[in-house]
C-alpha cells in the first residue's frame, strides 16, 4: 500500500472546508446530503466542524432499470433525504471522477426544488473528467490512479483507512479476490 494522502492533510484540507463553507452560508441553514456510501467518513467528520444550523441527508444513487423506463435510467433513493425544497444544500461526495455520477445526482437533486445547490468532494481526478461538471469545493487534485480509504473502497474493503492510499497486489489478494 503506498499512502497518497496522509491523514494530517486530511483533517487539516477538511478544516480548511469548514471555514469556506461557514464564510459561504454564514449563519444561514444548510442541508448537507452525503452520497452512500463513498462520503460517510468525510461527512462524519465534516459536519461537526460545521457550527451552522445543519441538517443531514444521505442519498443513494443506482442506475434504474425497470421495465417501464429506458434502461440505465439513474435514479435517486429519495427515502434518507429530508425535504429540501427551497433549501440550501450541499451535496458532498468522496470523488470526482469522469464527473458522470456528480452530473446525474445534480440533475436528480435539481428536480427537489432546493434554493441553492453547491458540492464538495474530497478528491478531485481532475485529469479524467470529462462532463461539464466541476466541484465548488475540493480538497485534493490526485492522478488517475485507483485509490482507496477515508470511506473510498476496493470492492468494500479498505474504507475504514484513515488516510489515501493505492493498493499493491498483496492489498488485492488480502481481500480475497
Ligand atoms: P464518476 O466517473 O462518475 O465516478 O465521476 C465517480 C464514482 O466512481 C467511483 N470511483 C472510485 N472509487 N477509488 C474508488 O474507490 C477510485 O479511485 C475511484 N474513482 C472513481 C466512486 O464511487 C465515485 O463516486
């Protein structure tokens, strides 16, 4: 396993997040919604930084592909989010990648009718993304490069880590796979 970002830059990137996002909303109401489950960690730790009036909500996106709809159709879970008509909202995930999961929850979120709508990601593959779609807040630009930890998985393991790192070989054969 070779760390790509340690812990200490994380927290300190994380507490550097929290002082723009209070500069931004100062002490208006925020609804944070944290996409399942790569966000948990960074949510978690996020949001007691944040001293605003908060509510929290977690989203679960999956592509749909029920027989009355097109295929691949992308769908949101609705049931863990509060209401946020009218709200302001951030919407916080642990990477951005081609940008298509960012652009697809945004649209998704859009149709709730909040009065403002801003992301945030820990890790920013900037190299890669493709669709017109770019964070208003990132912590970490990183390489294209398969990461995992801080709530970023190798087919659900290595979540818990509290650092970013790439896996070895080995890290893969640990897994069982
Ligand atoms: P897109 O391409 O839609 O991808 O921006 C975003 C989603 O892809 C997953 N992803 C990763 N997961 N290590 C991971 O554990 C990675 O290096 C990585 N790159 C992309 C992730 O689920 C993200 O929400």
């Amino acid at each position: 396993m070779k760390v790509l970002v340690p812990e200490t830059e994380i927290q300190a990137a994380i507490a550097k997040l929290a002082g723009e996002i209070h500069a931004q909303y100062q002490d208006r109401p925020l609804t944070v919604l944290g996409v399942l489950t790569g966000s948990v960690i960074l949510l978690a730790d996020l949001i007691r930084q944040i001293e605003l009036p908060l509510r929290v909500g977690l989203l679960q996106a999956s592509s749909y592909r029920g027989a009355t709809t097109t295929a691949g159709d992308f769908v949101i879970n609705p049931d863990f989010i509060p209401d946020i008509a009218n709200r302001d909202v951030l919407l916080l995930d642990d990477i951005l990648d081609t940008g298509q999961t960012l652009t697809r929850i945004l649209e998704q979120v859009q149709t709730l009718k909040p009065r403002s709508i801003r992301t945030a990601v820990l890790l920013w593959k900037h190299e890669r993304t493709t669709f017109e779609v770019q964070p208003d807040y990132h912590c970490f630009r990183i390489p294209d490069e398969f990461v995992v930890g801080y709530g970023l998985d190798y087919d659900d393991h290595y979540r818990n880590l509290p650092y970013i790192a790439t896996l070895d070989d080995e890290d893969i054969a640990a897994t069982g796979n």
